[in-house]
C-alpha cells in the first residue's frame, strides 16, 4: 500500500490502480481462509478501494478513466468481490466515473442482472438514482426516487429533498408513511 501511495504522489495513476486491485483481489481471497477478527486484511482491502476512490477523484486521464471503469465492470461480473460490501462498491466507482451512455447502460445493466442481497439491492436502486441525476436530470431522477421510496436510503434522500424546499408537509408525509412501511 506503501508502494501504491508513492505512485499516487507521483501522479503515476495507473501503477497504483494496478497496485491497488492486486491487493484488493489478493486480501479478498485471503479472507476466504483466514480469521480476520482484528480487521487487518479487510482493513487492507478497505485502503486499496480507498486508493482508487481517491484517484477516481483527481484530474485523471481519460485512459485512467476507462481502466477503472473497466475493472469495475469486469470484477463485478466476475463476482470477486461478491458478498462483501466491495461488490457494490465498484459498482458506485463506476457510477462516479462514467460519461457515457453507453458505460451507462453497462452499470444499470450489471445492476439489474445481478443476484443480490437485500442491502445490495438497496445500494444498487441508490446507485441507479445517484446516476440518473447525473445523467438526465433532477426530474427522471425525482420520479425514479417515488417509484422506490421503500428503500429507506431513497426515502431520505426525498425526506432532504422536501426539506430543502420548505416543503415540510410532504417531508412529514415520507417520513409517517416511512414509519408505516
């Protein structure tokens, strides 16, 4: 991780993202036969994702751009990372990265075809509605948020939306209606 951190101060992106998914893919098999207790090879897993979050997050190339992308894409729909939170993780990557429809249209397709669990779900409909305000506009992505207001990270986010409108009736409303559900 060292390693990786000087190639991030050394603006040499790519070495450090092809430093980070090692360790990330290396840590995540090691977890499969380790006892992990104090933390230290999640930890090490959690540091990588970090490492490219904040690369993603910094002036990059456009040939960075796509191999994050890629990778995301990729590792997703080879499941490494499936059961742990890393799996939807490179989906939200992803999400930060794209500028295309057609990359997308590969998130929401991978976010569709994929077997998840509960919280997974919730994570990919915030995902879904993170991009759609991205991509076409507060008024696809207010509609989208309705049609999933049971998923209680949308239903506060429409809780917020309302109150930074003064519309405090309607925040009222989502949130009985939250208790309710």
């Amino acid at each position: 991780m060292e390693s990786a951190q000087k190639q991030i101060n050394n603006h040499n992106y790519k070495s450090a993202v092809f430093i980070c998914t090692a360790v990330m893919e290396q840590m995540t098999e090691a977890l499969q036969y380790s006892d992990d207790s104090n933390g230290d090879i999640g930890g090490s897993v959690d540091a990588a994702y970090e490492m490219i979050h904040n690369i993603a997050q910094q002036q990059i190339s456009e040939e960075i751009r796509k191999l994050i992308i890629e990778y995301c894409l990729t590792s997703f729909d080879k499941q490494i990372y499936s059961g742990w939170d890393w799996h939807i993780g490179v989906l939200r990557l992803a999400a930060l990265l794209l500028k295309t429809d057609d990359e997308t249209g590969r998130i929401f397709a991978q976010v569709e075809k994929a077997q998840m669990s509960d919280y997974e779900r919730k994570e990919a409909q915030s995902i879904k509605y993170d991009i759609l305000l991205k991509t076409k506009g507060e008024d696809v992505a207010e509609k989208y948020l309705e049609q999933n207001i049971t998923n209680s990270n949308l239903r506060r986010e429409a809780i917020h939306k309302a109150l930074k409108k003064k519309n405090f009736d309607k925040a009222i409303s989502i949130a009985k209606d939250g208790i309710k559900y």
